[in-house]
C-alpha cells in the first residue's frame, strides 16, 4: 500500500539543499520515517541521486544503538562521504534518540555533547545536505535553535488527513468515513485488517511506544497510573473547557486521588511534548487578546483517543470537533477558541451582556477565518443558536458552519458558509466557498 503525503514531500523537495538542517517532527509512528526513507528517498533517486549517496540510519533500531553515542554518530557519518564532488543527503531518524554525554576532552569540566553538537558539525560540511526526524517539541526548543545559529527548518508531520486516509483506503469507499471516525489516521491503521486488529494496534501505540517513551524522557514511570487516568479524563473532555484545577477536582471526586495542580500541568506538557495532545487558547474577538484559563485540549488523532475509552464515548459532536481542529493545523492555521460578547437587551428592556463561543478561530497571516462545528441544524431555532457568536462579529472575515450531514454547501443571508464534514476535510479549499 502506498501512502501519498503530497504534502509534507512537497515541503522536502522545496527545502532540498537550502542549507538549513530539516528537522520533520511529529508524533511516533505518524509517518514521519516513511515521508523521508520511502517517499522522500524514491524522488532523489528519479531525480537521479544514488543510493550510495542518501546515508539512512535510524536511531530507534537496537543494531543502531552505538550511533546513540554523539561521538560515534559523527565518525561514523563522515567515515561514509567518500566522494568529495557530489552532494549526500544525510537522513536521521528520532534523533533525540542520541545521549548527551559529557565531553571526554574536556575532563573536570561541565560541558557536555549531544546531538546538536553533532547536527552543527554536519552542517559544515558543503556537500552535506541535512534531514533529521524527532517525536519530541524540545527538539526545537528556544535552547536548541539557538544553537542551531538560525539554521533548522521543521517540517512538522500530522497523522493522516481525511483526504489522505480516503485516497489510500481499499475497501469499500463508503466506509472509510467510519472507519476514520472510529480508528484516526494513524498510517498502519490502514494496514490492519478487522477493528479488532486496529484496536489491538492503536492500544500497543499507547501501551508500548508513547506511555513507555514518556516515562523514560521524564523518569516518571512509577507514575503510570496517574498518566492513564490523566489521559482518560483528557479523552472524556475533549471539546469541553478545562484546566488543572479543574482536572484535580475530577481525581479527587472520581478517582479518589490527591494530585497537585503542578503535577496535572506538568504532565500535560509531557503529552504535547510528545506531540499526543494539542492545546487550543481563547481569543477574545472583540478585545483582541488571548484569555487565560480555561482552555482546550484535542488529540492529534481521533483514533487515540477513541481507544483511550474503549469506544464508549462516541459522541459526534466532539469527535467532530476535533477532527476539524485537526484539519486547521493540517493546513497551517494558528488556531484558538474564540470568545465574543455580545450587548443586548432583555424582554424587560435591560442591557444585557452575554458572552458566546466561537469553536475555532483559525489565523494564516492575514487571513481569518471564524468556523463553528454544529452536528445538526434541524430547524430554524437550532440554526440560531449556532450561528449567535458568528452574527455577534462586526468584522468582515469568513464565517463557516460544518455540519454532520452530506449538504450542498449555501450561504444565508449573512454570508455564513454551511458544508458538510466529509466536504469540509475532503476539499482544500472549502473555506474559500
């Protein structure tokens, strides 16, 4: 089966030998190794590049655990550029893999060596052409691209799209919106042959690569209870404003745990450090500013945390939602959860200031746009309320609806866009409409 990630190659090919080291992030297992040893690597050699010249070395492989060693990593790239005249493109898989050791030649002291030390060298080199992949946002930390000089480039990777997902499934195309609903786009999802087996794959994912992963980078692993039932309550929420106070509340009532606001905190940073939850600020419209807590949080993929439950909590409405969200960032938006206020006056003709969600605000550049999830409008009252937050906007950016329903897309008298979800994932330039 062949996965096309248009996208993400396109992004390759437009950085090839720019200078910078490409640095292709995103959660394990979201294809990050296929996009640059399969994809990646087929158009160097039709575009007549030899094998000899593209070095491949994964660093999540035992047979490749001595190149953990920064030291040993170095010699060993630079033992393989043998031809002084062509270009090698050098490809790095999970980085962060790499250990900081402390420097032999400099004994007594505190300096240490680590993978960066290591990228820098590379980047000297003229005919060195630079690609590394990490699962992990401290790989491109303030630290890390300070002493990167201004000279690392991220490409970051998402799980597969709906559209991707579709262009790649060979069943029955009428259900590949459940399957996707159900299971999420992680790319061996598709590979898996009965729910049972995906099941099976996306709990391993949790059980066996992220949990683990996380336990080992933070040296929390007697804390494994906490995590899972941090994740649940995650899970359950998505959609739903919240923040640590709150989530300590739910310990405290639900699961009859004490744990601190810091903790709850901390390890929520672990999970987006990880790439496995992203966090969604509001904006007020209106005022212009970001407001603090509470917020939102959403899975990079639905599949996880669907699994996460045991299937039990499928409400659409939320799943829409986060499946929307997801679908912004696919497409490079910035994107918040709006607050707008709107003054009115009441039945008894007081002023009255009422305060409304828009579900996403999505920001590229100069370009805005305000969308709103709605799982139905069945009737006129229904559609009113949908839309007060968007009518309660003076500006004149795009307003969208999506809705679950398979519709033709139509404006109302405002302007508002309504679409159907499969069209609003399917189609790249839905919001143009």
């Amino acid at each position: 089966m062949v996965i096309q990630r248009n996208r993400y190659l396109q992004k390759l090919i437009h950085r090839r030998e720019n200078g910078l080291v490409k640095v292709i992030t995103g959660i394990r297992r979201c294809g990050k190794s296929y996009l640059l040893f399969e994809l990646y690597h087929q158009y160097l050699n039709a575009d007549g590049v030899a094998d000899d010249h593209i070095i491949e070395l994964a660093l999540d492989e035992d047979e490749n655990a001595r190149y953990r060693n920064p030291l040993e990593l170095g010699q060993y790239i630079r033992s393989l550029l043998i031809d002084k005249e062509k270009m090698y493109y050098v490809f790095l898989d999970e980085i962060q893999k790499v250990a900081e050791i402390p420097n032999p030649y400099l004994p007594g002291t505190e300096e240490k060596i680590g993978f960066v030390d290591v990228l820098i060298g590379l980047m000297k080199i003229k005919n060195v052409d630079l690609y590394v992949t990490g699962s992990n946002s401290k790989m491109l930390s303030t630290d890390i691209l300070t002493e990167f000089r201004g000279r690392g480039d991220e490409v970051r990777v998402n799980p597969l799209s709906y559209r991707e997902f579709s262009s790649a499934y060979e069943e029955d195309k009428r259900n590949a919106w459940r399957d996707y609903f159900a299971f999420g786009g992680m790319p061996l999802v598709l590979a898996q042959k009965t729910p049972e087996d995906k099941i099976r794959y996306l709990h391993s994912l949790f059980d066996k690569i992220y949990l683990d992963d996380i336990m080992a980078r933070h040296n929390i692993a007697n804390d494994k209870n906490v995590l899972d039932d941090l994740l649940d309550i995650v899970s359950s929420s998505v959609g739903s404003l919240t923040n640590p106070s709150k989530i300590q509340k739910t310990f405290a009532s639900v699961k009859g745990t004490a744990i601190s606001d810091d903790t709850i905190s901390r390890y929520l940073d672990y999970f987006m450090d990880a790439f496995l939850l992203y966090q969604a600020k509001r904006y007020d419209v209106k005022g212009r500013k970001y407001i603090g807590s509470p917020l939102k949080y959403y899975y990079s993929d639905i599949g996880l945390r669907n699994v996460r439950l045991n299937f039990r909590q499928q409400e659409e409405n939320h799943i829409m939602e986060n499946l929307i969200y997801n679908e912004l960032r696919v497409r490079e938006f910035d994107v918040d959860v709006g607050i707008v206020t709107v003054n009115s006056r009441n039945a008894q003709g007081k002023s009255q200031r009422t305060q409304y969600e828009i579900d996403f605000v999505a920001n590229s550049g100069s370009q805005r746009y305000y969308i709103q999830s709605a799982f139905a409008i069945p009737d006129e009252q229904k559609r009113t309320q949908e839309t007060a937050s968007l009518n309660g906007i003076a500006d004149s950016f795009r307003k969208i609806v999506v809705v679950r329903d398979n519709i033709v897309p139509w404006h109302d008298e405002r302007g508002i866009l309504y679409i159907g979800i499969e069209e609003f994932l399917l189609d790249e330039n839905a919001l143009m409409l």
